[in-house]
C-alpha cells in the first residue's frame, strides 16, 4: 500500500476540539476503526508506528490516515489517548504497523527557507531570504560586478534592457548625424532621416550615403568611429551576456529529482534520515555530490535565529566526497547521533552531563557515532554514550524547534562544462515516519534497467529493519 499525495485527506486541528473525518466517498474506501490493543501499542514510544509529522499553531504533530483495504467501519480518533502530552490534547495521531497512511496536504504550512513550487513536487531553488541594507554600504559591491548583476537578471529583463540600450544609440547617434549633415554632406535634413542613417550605420546595414567620404568632414570621422567602436562593444556585452544567461548550467539541475518526502525510520536500534534523488536525463552529470544543512526556524536557548548546522553523511560517504551515480535513484542517508542536528537534546548529554563536542562548542568539528564504532575514530573504555532517542522524541524535537533540512546536489553539465546545483528542502511536513521508499528500478522484457518515476515518490511500509535499498555504499 503505497504513500500518495492527496488534497482529500482528514486532519486533526489541534487547537480546535473537533475531528474532520472524510466521507467514505471521498477515500473510496472503508476505514478500519482500532482495537484497544492497538491503542495501547501506539501509546508506547518503542512501538514501530508509522506516522507523519505536522506543524501546526502550537508545534503539535499532526499525522493523516490512510483507510485499511477490506474493513467496512469508521476510523476512530486516537488523539484522545495520545501519551504526547497531558490531558491528550498535542495533535499527534497514531495507528498500528498495519495500517496505511496517505501523504496529503498540511492543515498549516511550516516555516520554509527553500521553496517547494516546481513540477513533479520539486523546488525552484529560490531561497525566502530578505537582504536589509538601508544605508546603502553594500551597493558598490553590487555595481563593481555588473556583468554577473546582469547575468543574475531574468531572461526577459535582460532581452528589454538589450533592446532598450539599442534603441537609445539609435536615437543619440541620429541626433549627432543631424547636426553634421549639412557640413558633411550627409542630405539628412531631418530627424528621421537621420535615425535611418544611424540605424543604418550601427546595424552595419550598408545603405550608403550620397558622398561615402563625408567631403572630408573631420567632424563625421569622429561620429562614425563613434558609432562603429559602440557597435562592436554592444554587441560583444549583449552576446555574452546573453548566451551567458540562455546557456547556463543551472536551468539543467531541473532534471535532478528529489524524492517529495523524507522518511525517519530505526534500523538496528539507530534512526536515519534518508531521502532519494535521481537524474531522469540520460546524459548523467558529472563528479555530481551531496551536502545536507539542518536550519532551526525557532530560537535557540542563545537567541539565534535560522541557525544553520552542517549534517555528516552515512551513505553516499562524506569522507569520500559523499559522490552518487544519479542514472539510478539513489539513498541519502544521515544518522541522528549526539551530533546530528535532529537528535533531541536530552540524547546528546551521556550519564556523566557531557555533550557532544559540536554543541559545545562551535569550532569543534562535527563527529559521527560510526567512525567510532567502525574503529575509523578511537572511543575510550568506559566513556558513556547518549541514550538513542525514539522516533516520538525526534518526532517532537523536529516540531518544536521548526527544522528544516536543506539538500543541496552538486554536479558538471558535460555538454557546457558549468557546474549547476540542484536544491530541495524537507520540513517536519514533509517527513513520514517508518517507511520505506517504493521499488521504481526493475528490469524490463528485454532485460534492459527500468526507471519508473511514476513511482518515484511513492512509500510503503516495511518493518523497521527491513529497509528496501537500490544504492549501497
């Protein structure tokens, strides 16, 4: 039973008291109600729920059921008996491994850096970031690179400037023609005459004028020497800037896909975050690597705001180069360890009070738990180690401190050599819980490799340590 996004899904509104339940016709199927064993299961936090998280006006979690195929009655609500917090009343709702759930639209939406508006559910790489400068002290910077200023422009802004630039040359020129007409012999006795000879002269059409020697005018040496020199630096900027702007190499990063959830699931007793990305052009991007960045929308105990921490990858390795063959999708995988951004607090102090090193200090360079327990880093005898947090702890650190993790897909275009990035952001709306991607790879009648992108976003579920993987370190 797969994951698929719907705008018909019900929802819980936390701070209402009320529960919208859809009409069977609109989920055209019957939903399963729960028994209370099952209630009892999803109220412990070490259950293998499956559920996904929503912010909503007070940080609540916020999760959407999907119908059970074959039972014929009414779901029923489990946000009465939700352990999250006192009194039942936090928003987050929970169901038995053997139910299904259905991705749909958030009641409210999470604060976002990166935007999430391009087809096939993907981002426009546009970052929501307000640059302030009232004084005006950065502008120089700013027209000290104008040809980048102008390569940065829309398409369409940078075709009306050219053509605007055009037309005022037309219009000096044909005024400095009228005035020598009479001493060069040039027969331009108005002004539109004279804008016929300049648009003739600039654009090298070649008409000619009735002395081609101007009767030896000094004057018209200078006014055509003029016009010619404009005319060829014109159009070496206008050409470069746009064929800079028209061949570029970041409008090809629209072709790397990324999956539209991210899934949190427990492997082994540890939690990892994990996205898919793939490129469904056939000509693959070259030396193409990933980074992750974790971005807190709340403020810290400190007072920041938007702090941004870098997260270490599992798989592909970021020792490595964190490197991906995108012809086939491929996992990204991050572990939430003591020094992982997404671990609760209350898991990055061991017994002894001592925090991870990162979030002791800043200069201290983020670790991961895995080179320790791999031999790669050495671990003291007897050092205590944080508790491992539980999903329903991740579950409401991601939705009190409005986390936001930033992916960011670097690669060469082989046809223009331009280095491009492809970007995507995951908020706790766009996170499921204890799920597992949908197989999209098979191999076809003729035995060639298949890439169905249809469902590519797809999710199902699958117990905790039985992860489907197309990609393997």
């Amino acid at each position: 039973q797969a994951f698929r996004h719907s705008r018909s899904a019900w929802q819980h509104p936390a701070m209402a008291g009320d529960v919208r339940r859809m009409h069977s016709s609109e989920l055209r199927m019957p939903i399963a109600p729960l028994s209370q064993p099952l209630r009892r299961r999803a109220q412990s936090e070490d259950s293998p729920l499956a559920f996904e998280c929503r912010t909503r006006h007070s940080n609540p979690l916020d999760l959407q059921r999907l119908p059970r195929i074959g039972s014929e009655m009414a779901s029923e609500s489990l946000v009465d008996d939700c352990p999250c917090e006192p009194g039942g009343n936090s928003g987050l709702e929970m169901a038995d491994w053997g139910a299904s759930f259905r991705v749909g639209e958030p009641a409210s939406v999470a604060p976002r850096l990166l935007d999430r508006t391009a087809y096939f559910r993907q981002s426009h790489g546009r970052m929501n970031v307000r640059r302030v400068n009232d004084s005006g002290s950065v502008q120089p910077l700013r027209r000290g690179d104008l040809f980048h200023t102008l390569v940065s422009m829309s398409t369409g802004k940078v075709m009306i400037l050219a053509a605007s630039v055009l037309i005022s040359s037309w219009l000096i020129f044909a005024g400095l023609f009228r005035m020598i007409s009479r001493q060069c012999g040039l027969e331009a006795e108005s002004f539109i005459r004279s804008l016929y000879l300049s648009l003739e002269t600039i654009e090298t059409i070649g008409y000619g004028v009735p002395d081609p020697g101007l009767r030896g005018c000094h004057a018209g040496i200078f006014v055509l020497g003029a016009a010619a020199l404009w005319e060829s630096l014109l159009n070496a900027v206008i050409i470069s800037v746009v064929y800079t702007r028209v061949s570029r190499a970041q409008g090809r990063a629209t072709s790397v896909c990324f999956s539209e959830k991210a899934i949190i699931c427990q492997i082994e007793g540890q939690s990892y975050f994990m996205f898919q990305v793939c490129d469904f052009r056939k000509h693959q991007l070259c030396e193409a690597h990933v980074r992750l960045y974790c971005v807190q929308h709340s403020e810290t105990p400190e007072g920041v705001t938007f702090q941004t921490r870098a997260m270490r990858l599992q798989h592909p390795d970021d020792e490595l180069g964190g490197m991906l063959l995108l012809a086939l999708p491929q996992i990204v995988v991050h572990r939430i360890d003591a020094w992982s951004p997404l671990c609760p607090p209350s898991s990055r102090v061991c017994a002894g009070g001592t925090s991870a090193s990162c979030f002791r200090s800043f200069t201290e360079v983020p670790q991961r738990a895995s080179d320790a327990e791999n031999g790669q880093r050495e671990l003291g005898k007897g050092v205590p180690r944080p508790p491992v947090p539980s999903l329903m702890q991740i579950a409401r650190h991601l939705s009190q401190a409005q986390m936001e993790v930033l992916c960011l897909v670097e690669g060469v275009e082989p046809a223009t050599s331009g280095t491009l990035q492809a970007r995507c952001s995951y908020t706790n709306d766009d996170i499921v819980f204890n799920a597992s991607f949908q197989r999209c790879v098979s191999r076809a009648a003729d035995g060639t490799c298949e890439v169905n992108l249809d469902a590519f976003h797809e999710l199902v579920q699958r117990p905790c340590d039985e992860f489907l993987v197309q990609s393997m370190p």
